[in-house]
C-alpha cells in the first residue's frame, strides 16, 4: 500500500480535495536537484482546509480519478 505526503491545495468539489505531492530528483546530466510536484484527488471525509499537510494512501477506484484517501491531518 502506497502512503504519500503533500499540502491540499483546492476543496472546492463535494467531498474530494486536491493534495499537491513535491519530490525531488537528481537531473541525470546536470546533478541538479529538481523539484517535481503531482496532483491528487483524494477522497476526504474528515473535512480538511487548505494549506493542510495530510497523509494520503491508495484505496480501491472511488470514481474516474478518485484513488487515494486520507488517513491523518497532521497540521
């Protein structure tokens, strides 16, 4: 079972947020570090607000792009 961390960044849909996940990686070229962000809708029951770090983890398909809900709201 996967888990992610990230900050929820919109909560503007019924019962779903979006939760930004930042990692980062070394260029292959240049060994750079590089920030890369992705994209979540993640099922929310508990009623988070903006700005919150949660802790996500993969579930079964909720709906067409719902696969990841929220186990703890940890700010």
């Amino acid at each position: 079972m996967k888990a992610l961390k990230g900050v929820v960044t919109s909560t503007k849909m019924n019962k779903t947020v979006v939760v930004s996940v930042e990692r980062k990686k070394i260029h292959p070229i240049y060994g750079k570090g590089i920030k890369q962000t992705k994209k979540y809708h993640v099922h929310d029951e508990k009623g988070v607000k903006v700005g919150s770090l949660v802790k996500i983890v993969e579930t079964k398909p909720l709906s067409k792009t719902k696969r990841w809900t929220i186990v703890e709201v940890t700010k």
